[in-house]
C-alpha cells in the first residue's frame, strides 16, 4: 500500500442501495438492494459495484473513480454512465443508460469515505451549490 492508499485493495464494503429501472412500457421497478463495493488490485482506477436483491437477482457495475469523484458535487456524464449527487437524500447516483434504463443510489457519506480511502484526504463530499 502507499502511503495515502488506507483501503486495503479487495476489500468488500456492504452497503444499502436502491435501484430503479426503467422496463417495457415505461413500467419503473424499484427494488431495495445490498451494494458491495470493491476495488480490485487489477484495476485500480475503478470501483466495482455488485448489486444484489437476492441470489439470482445480481447486476455488476464498473465506475471509473474519477467519474465517481466529479459526481460527487456536480452532475457527470460519460457515455452511457452519468453520475451526480442527490442533496436532499444525501445519496449518489449512478445512472446506466442500455437496454434498460437504470437508476442506482448509493449513500454519498459511504461513498465519499470510499473515496477518501483512495485518494488521501481530500474534500470529496464537494459543497452544495446554493
């Protein structure tokens, strides 16, 4: 580990979510769900998020942490990602645009100590913009 690297790579951080998708017919599915968040030694630069609603009801998303830091404060979009924060709620969110539209919140306190294990002491949690 470096010496601003605290978070032990590979270790998994339980975390409650909630996701929404969009299906057929402008139907939204709304689901509360456990997000595990790691960082793998292989890939360093994302944080790998796996939702899971039951055994058989998992999904896997990837996040450049870079992504994930700007979104912290602002609303970011790269391709079919965007990322940006939800003040009133205090949770992130992450939205995937494919076949199924998606909606993913993850608390942004949990979120923000993640990245702070990452990065070193910054201000990751960003301000509010009044």
């Amino acid at each position: 580990m470096s010496g601003t690297d605290t978070q032990r790579h590979d270790d998994l951080i339980a975390l409650p979510a909630r996701a929404f998708v969009l299906g057929d017919g402008l139907e939204v599915g709304v689901a509360a769900c456990t997000a595990t968040v790691w960082r793998p030694r292989a890939d360093l630069g994302r944080l790998y998020v796996l939702l899971a609603g039951d055994h058989d009801d998992t999904a896997t998303i990837v996040v450049d942490l870079d992504l994930l830091t700007d979104g912290m404060s602002c609303r970011v979009d790269r391709g079919p990602v965007t990322v940006w924060p939800c003040w009133d709620d205090d949770v992130i969110c992450l939205g995937l645009r494919g076949r199924h539209h998606a909606v993913v919140e993850l608390p942004r306190p949990a979120i923000a100590k993640v990245l702070a294990d990452v990065a070193g002491p910054a201000d990751v949690l960003g301000h509010r913009s009044k």
